[in-house]
C-alpha cells in the first residue's frame, strides 16, 4: 500500500492507501470510531466499523487519544460532505505513539493567553493549519510578484550600525570593538544602496521594533517586504504598490482560496481589490476626520482609529499621501509644491485593518539629506555609507516596506497580528 499524503486523496478514490499522521480527535459509538486525521496536507475521517474489521483494530482504535501519532491503512471513499470530498475505511492501524496525557488543546472555547502559551500544540488545530497555509501562499505571491518583473532579490542585514527609521523604538545591543549596534527596523538604507547597483530590487525578512503598542496590529518582530527603484518618483511608487497588493490578493485567492472560505473569511471583500485604488492627501483625510467627529488638526498623527475611519469610506485599500514632514522618516523627498509636506505615501487597508505600507521618494540630494538627519538628532557619521550613494551616481528613488503579518491578518480576516505569524512575539511574550 502506498503512502499517500491527505492533499492527494481523491485521485485514489476505490483504492487502498496508507496515511502516515496524526489523531487530531475521535468519536465513538459501540459500534463505529470515527478518526479525523491530519498529517500536515489535511484533514480527513477515518472510519473503523467493528463489523468489518478484526477485533484487535476495532480495540486500538479504543486505545487512541487526542495527538496519538498513527499509520492508517484504508480503502478511500468519495463522500460528498466530508471536507476534501473523501473518507477513509479504515483496514489497518499501527500506533507510533499514544500520549499518556491529555491533549491541553480540547475545548472550543480555550482564552487567548492558555492558546499562545501552547502556541507550538496550537498550530495543529485546522484553523491555524489554514492561516499558515495562506501565510504560505502570500508571501509565495509576493516573491513571484517581483521574481516575474525582473527585480533582484537582495537580503538586507538584520545587524546594523545605522538607524533605519528613527531612535525610538530599538533594541540595541553591543556589537563587539564597534560599540552599539542595532537589530534592524528595515531594511531601506541597504535597498538604496542595492537599487543603484541593480536597478530594481526588494527584500523579505524579519524586522525588529521595541514598540510599547499593545495592539491588534503591532508585533515586536514582524516581516516586512520591500521594494526599492531607482529612478522611480511618487507615482511610480504608488503605482507599483498597487499592482503589488492586487496581485498578492488576487493570486492568493486563487491559490488558497479553499483555506480562506475555510476560515469564514468573506472572499467578494477581497475580490474588489484590483488596482487603481482610492487616494487622499493626508490634509483632506484630517478634514474627513474632523468631520467625523474626530478631534485631530493638521500635523497630527493618524493613529488606528482614525486610519479605520478613514479606510471605511472605501472597499479597497485607499493610498494617504503627502503627510507633514515632522511626521515622518528623515529621508523622504520633501514635495516641491509645498516643503511642509513630503513626497510619501501609506496605504490603509480597508475593513480596519489600517497600514499596510509605508512609502516614499527618497531624498538624492546630498546637502538636503544632511541637514535632515541633523534635525532628526541621528549621528551623521554612521551614515557616511549611505551618504555616498548621493555622492556617486545619485538618481531620484523610492520603495516601500509592506507588513507581512498586517497582510496576512487582512486577507484571512483575523482580528489579531498574532495568528499572522508562527510565533508571535509581543509586548509581553516571547515563549514559546
Ligand atoms: O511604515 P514603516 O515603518 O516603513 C518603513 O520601515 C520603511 N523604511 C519602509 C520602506 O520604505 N522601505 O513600516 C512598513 C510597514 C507598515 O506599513 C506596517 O504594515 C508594517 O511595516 N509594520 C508593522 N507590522 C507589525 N508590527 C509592527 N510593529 C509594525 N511596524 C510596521
Ligand atoms: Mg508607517
């Protein structure tokens, strides 16, 4: 008999397979075991009926608790409503491992605190089977988006010696004879460098930030996905996010659709999601906040709220542009129409799941860039480097950084960044 993996199932429908995986629960009569197995690629039912199999199989069946590491032997059936569209009945079990204890994961209704303390038991629940495997396919998507338009994927350090984004929120450690080195916010400064030796070219990996936010939207290690092109402006920047965002849902509905309709997730929400998208300066949104009642003025910070009650007004991801300088990063090129403001953008998602992406034109003029790492308080000696790049051969250039989990957490339809992610680490957890 051959093994043969969940996924595959119903291609050997009329015949006999061998399932090598796990009990995921039971139920029993006198009479019939049902097993609902997973083994990684799904979920499927096996059915041990005392009538047609020898007594001792009926008896180990007994034997099986919850997480009990089994090889099943089975002839496969095509059942309508079961999930996958099949059922095993099953001949054989031989049983790897029988835990003494109890499986701590058996009710529905488990608090949040008990289900991330047992995050590495957690993952083998279907919801969670589900969300990964979505994760999976986004961040395929994602590569696949740049690897089909000649982009250069260029993996940016996690060590580094100059502050990315700003002082505030860094885990700083002691880097040898050098002194104080940081774990990075992104990857930005290393994507300019790499953009103006291969043109186009993005990273994925994992960013650090020591945010006191205890949000639905805030991880403490999140993965970012970013772009960076030289020679593109503002709106080619803008242009090139929402083609990303649209081929990411897009491709993602196709090829996990099956697991978001399995998490509830209502798909026509995101099959709306083709570019050109909404867009609105950041000083129009402040006076659609006002008018909706919120006490924000001009130069204000967009927090979760307000970004919410921004994004409700549209039924795709809406672009806010042209924030206030003092808001934002040191190295975004200030608009040429009004020096207040700079040549930025962020995209919300819709449904109140807030910023995905954060964006700008860069600043390529050497002199402006230096004062305005003076006036954010940085150390322009630790950024000789990047300096250089508007020495020798600089050229307008932007990107963007997109926040996988955020992503992730919107096109499953969770309500929290902490599903989005293997292991989430947050404010106040880091085991397991
Ligand atoms: O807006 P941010 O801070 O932009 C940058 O880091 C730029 N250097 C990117 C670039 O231009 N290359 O972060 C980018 C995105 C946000 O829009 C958000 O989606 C996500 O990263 N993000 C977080 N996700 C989860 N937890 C956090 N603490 C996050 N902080 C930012
Ligand atoms: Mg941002």
């Amino acid at each position: 008999m051959d093994w043969i993996y969940i996924s595959k199932l119903k291609e050997y429908a009329g015949k006999d397979v061998e399932i090598r995986g796990w009990l995921r629960r039971k139920r029993s009569s006198g009479k019939i075991h049902f097993l609902f197995l997973r083994d990684g690629t799904g979920f499927v039912q096996g059915i041990v009926e005392k009538s047609s199999v020898p007594e001792e199989v009926f008896n180990l069946a007994k034997k099986l608790k919850m997480e009990s590491s089994i090889i099943v032997r089975g002839t496969v059936r095509e059942e309508e409503r079961a999930p996958g569209g099949v059922e095993i009945l099953v001949k054989e079990i031989e049983i790897i491992h029988v835990p003494e204890k109890e499986f701590p994961i058996n009710k529905p209704d488990h608090g949040i605190d008990f289900l991330m303390d047992h995050r590495h038991l957690w993952l083998r629940t279907q919801r969670q089977f589900h969300i990964l495997k979505a994760r999976h396919e986004i961040i395929k998507a994602i590569r696949d988006f740049y690897n089909e338009r000649e982009f250069v994927l260029v993996d940016t350090p996690i060590f580094t010696g100059s502050i990315g984004e700003s002082a505030g929120n860094l885990f700083e450690l002691d880097y040898f004879d050098y002194g104080k080195a940081y774990l990075a916010q992104t990857g930005q400064l290393y994507l300019e460098a790499a953009c103006m030796a291969l043109g186009k070219v993005y990273n994925l990996g994992p960013t650090f930030r020591a945010e006191k936010s205890k949000t639905r939207r805030h991880l403490i290690e999140f993965w970012m996905n970013e772009a960076e092109v030289a020679y593109y402006q503002h709106e080619d920047n803008i242009r090139l996010q929402e083609e990303l965002v649209s081929y990411v849902v897009q491709k993602t509905l196709e090829n996990a659709g099956e697991h978001l309709r399995a998490l509830g997730r209502d798909t026509s929400k995101l099959e709306k999601v083709v570019a050109p998208f909404p867009r609105i300066t950041y000083t129009d949104a402040i006076k659609l906040l006002q008018k909706k009642g919120f006490n924000v003025s001009w130069g204000d910070d967009i927090g979760g709220d307000e970004e919410t009650a921004i994004a409700e007004e549209f039924d795709k991801p809406v672009i806010v542009e042209r924030y206030p300088r003092k808001m934002k990063a040191f190295y975004m090129q200030p608009d040429p129409e009004n020096p207040d403001v700079v040549l930025c953008d962020d995209m919300l998602a819709p449904e109140g799941y807030g910023e995905i992406i954060g964006a700008s034109e860069r600043i390529w003029q050497k002199e402006v860039l230096i004062q305005r790492i003076k006036e954010f308080d940085l150390d322009v000696n630790s950024y000789d480097w990047y300096l250089d790049l508007r020495e020798f051969g600089t050229v307008p250039h932007s990107g963007f950084g997109m926040g996988v989990e955020r992503v992730v957490a919107w096109i499953c339809g969770l309500e929290h960044v902490r599903e989005a992610i293997p292991f989430a680490r947050t404010l106040y957890r880091i085991h397991p």
